[in-house]
C-alpha cells in the first residue's frame, strides 16, 4: 500500500516536472511503458529491502538487549508462594491475639531451638497474649549478666521484662557450626525481610515434600524446599501434627501451626498494627468528612464565577475612536 | 429558623470569650465522643480477636494460683 502510493507520487511529479514527455509518451507509447515498469521494479525493490532492513534490525536489536534478562533459574528463584487470605491482614482486622498465644508457644518449643528472637522484650508480650505474672514467669526462666559488681565480676542474674530475648547460641559462628554452616536468621523481623511475607513463610514451612522431586539436586546435609530460593535449604522439616499441645484445646495440626506462627511472626515484626490500623480508619473518618467540608466550601466560593455571564458588546460600527481606545501590538 | 439562629449569636457568638470557649469545649468534646465511638466499632468488628476480648481466661487462671 505505501509502496504503490509513493509510486503514484513519484509518477505524477514527474509528470508535472516535465510536461514536454507527454507529447513523446504519446507518440511511442511502447517504449515508454517497458522504462516505467523497470522504474515501479527498482523502486518496489528498494522499498521492500528498506523494510526488511528495518525490521530485521529491529528485531535484532530486541533480540540482543530488550528481552526481559533472568539472572537466575526458576529453582534458583524458588517457587512463587501462593496467596493466602490472611485474616489479620485486611485493612479493617487485628491481630487474633489468641492465635499469637499459640504461635508463640509453637516459637518457644519449636523455633526456638535453633532461631533467636532479639529484637523483643519479655514487656512486648503483656497485653498482646500474656499477663504480667506468666510474662515475668518467663522473663525469669532466662539468664542475664549484670553490671560488673565491686570486685569487677559480672554476675547472673534472672531476667526481667525489660529483657530481651535471649540467642539459642551464643554468636552467629557458634550458630553457624551448629547448624552444619547455615546460619538460622533472626526472626524479629523475618515477615517484613522476606519476599512474599506471610505467604513465603507459611508455604517454607508447610512445603517440604515426603521426598525430593527426581532430579533435583540436594548436597548433603541440605532439605528439599520447593519455596526456598536454590531449593536446598539448611532447616529440616519442623513442624508435624501434634508436635505442640495448645492449652486451648486448638488440634495442632502442621498448617494450624504454621499459620499461628506466621501470625506471631507477623506480630514481632510490626507489634504497632492494631494501633496502626485503628488510627488508621479513624483518620480516614475525620478526613473524609474534612474532604466534604472543603468541595463545599469551594462550590460555596466559586459560585460567583461559576454563574456569571459574560456578555460582549461590540462599538456602534462609526463610533469615533477614542484616543486609547485602540488596542496596538 | 431565624429566631434559633438569633438566639446563638446572642448566646455565643456574640462575645468573643464566649465564642472561642464555646469552641474549644467543643473541640475536646466531639474529640471525646469520636475516639469513643470509633473504637467501639473497631472493638465490634474485631470482637473476640483481641487481648481484651480473651485475657479472662488467663487472669483467671492466675487469680487460681495466687489463691
């Protein structure tokens, strides 16, 4: 299509350019016909291999830097976590402060063992799933330093609320060398430091198979996990049913467990949401009704302009003209 | 309708103590009933979830063992 129009362009200019050809075209209409068709021919050409070359290198260049680039494999990347509709997620829900209860227990018996927890203090739990006497009850359980005495030797003390929670081991390296050279992350934060959140934790701690796919590649001392990225992952499978006994008669299922957990997890790491979210809604009620306010407001003292009327009325056409009257550039 | 709004400018808007005390004990009273209000539609809709709503079982259970 835009062969042929350009052609026709190319044609009737020349016509124009030189009108003295008609006459000839006339007289010899066969000789000038074989010329023009080798013309359309070279020009076809040229368009044709114009294009090719233009979409060729393109193409080319698309296929060189423009495809999305994927620095790791699928197993690399561990596979995506699916969505699950987390009660205490929604904008509107709390915390279920009596599946944090259960998911600390399933921390202190569990997790505990091998993942610290640092960033909270025994105070952080009254109120939220513990009273004051069980939450010291606790705090005391742990050992702490004090401040070096008379003689300079520190002594141990039991812990307070104003403690924090203690390391299963003493540094990351004696971490490291018990746990065959994986380093068990801290868990304060582990919602919030780990892609898909909720989701990601709940499925690593519910998707270890019966056994590894066949195929997959798992050095010794590492587990199978399809949702850890390199799938080999240094934690075995912990969580079985009826690993814990809830005191509140919940049947501890595997995923009843990873969900309470997840829950607490969620909690150590944004202990703020329920305040968050309750002043959250509040700000939306004042604000909206601020946001009426101010559209009435602005309707109220845009009315003058909004009903106005202009109207223009041109001079009488011989009116003299007045000295300023007359608009120059 | 203009008699009531007679009757507050005579009331209150018309001196100026009056005025900006009228609005200030406003201010804290709807600031009072509002964060009253609201949070008993957030404890409705979160009833049961919080610690508020399932720390009996565990006080009294501590009540028990004091005893």
């Amino acid at each position: 299509m835009l062969a042929r129009s350009s052609l026709r362009a190319a044609r009737s200019a020349r016509s124009i350019s030189s009108p003295t050809v008609t006459s000839d075209a006339q007289r010899n209409a066969s000789s000038q016909s074989s010329s023009e068709s080798a013309a359309a021919w070279k020009s076809n050409g040229l368009l044709a291999s114009s294009t090719l070359l233009a979409v060729g290198s393109v193409s080319w260049y698309y296929y060189q830097f423009g495809r999305p680039t994927q620095a790791m494999t699928p197993a690399e990347e561990g596979l995506h976590a699916p969505v699950h509709p987390w009660e205490h997620t929604k904008l509107y829900k709390t915390f279920d402060h009596s599946a944090l209860r259960r998911g600390f227990q399933v921390y202190r018996e569990v997790c505990s063992a091998c993942h610290s927890l640092q960033r909270l203090p025994y105070r952080k739990f009254v109120g939220s799933f513990m009273t004051v006497d069980e939450a010291k009850a606790l705090a005391e359980e742990s050992e702490y330093d004090t401040d070096p005495n008379d003689e300079g030797e520190v002594e141990k003390r039991p812990g307070k609320l104003s403690d924090y929670m203690l390391a299963p081991y003493k540094n990351d390296e004696a971490a490291r060398a018990a746990n065959n050279g994986a380093l068990p992350p801290d868990l304060s934060l582990i919602t919030k430091a780990r892609h898909g959140g909720c989701d990601y934790i709940f499925a690593l701690l519910t998707g270890y198979p019966e056994e590894p796919p066949a195929g997959a590649v798992v050095q010794s001392g590492l587990n199978f996990n399809p949702y850890f990225p390199g799938t080999g992952i240094g934690m075995a499978r912990a969580l079985y049913d009826g690993l814990v006994e809830y005191e509140d008669g919940t049947s501890a299922t595997t995923s009843q467990m990873a969900k309470d957990v997840v829950e607490f997890l969620n909690w150590a790491a944004e202990p703020e949401m329920d305040d968050r979210k309750r002043m959250g809604w509040k700000v939306m009620a004042v604000t909206s009704v601020l946001f009426g306010l101010s559209v009435w407001v602005k309707r109220y003292k845009w009315s003058n302009v909004k009903t106005r009327r202009l109207a223009y009325q041109p001079p009488p056409p011989n009116a003299q003209k007045q000295p300023g009257s007359v608009f120059r550039r | 309708m203009a008699g009531v709004l007679g009757g507050i400018y005579n009331s209150i808007v018309k001196r100026n103590a009056v005025f900006l005390t009228t609005i200030f004990a406003g201010a804290f009273a709807t600031n009072i009933i509002f964060n009253i209000g609201a949070d008993s539609v957030w404890d409705q809709i979160n009833k049961g979830r919080q610690w508020k709503d399932i720390k009996q079982r565990y006080m009294g259970d501590q009540e028990e063992e004091d005893e």
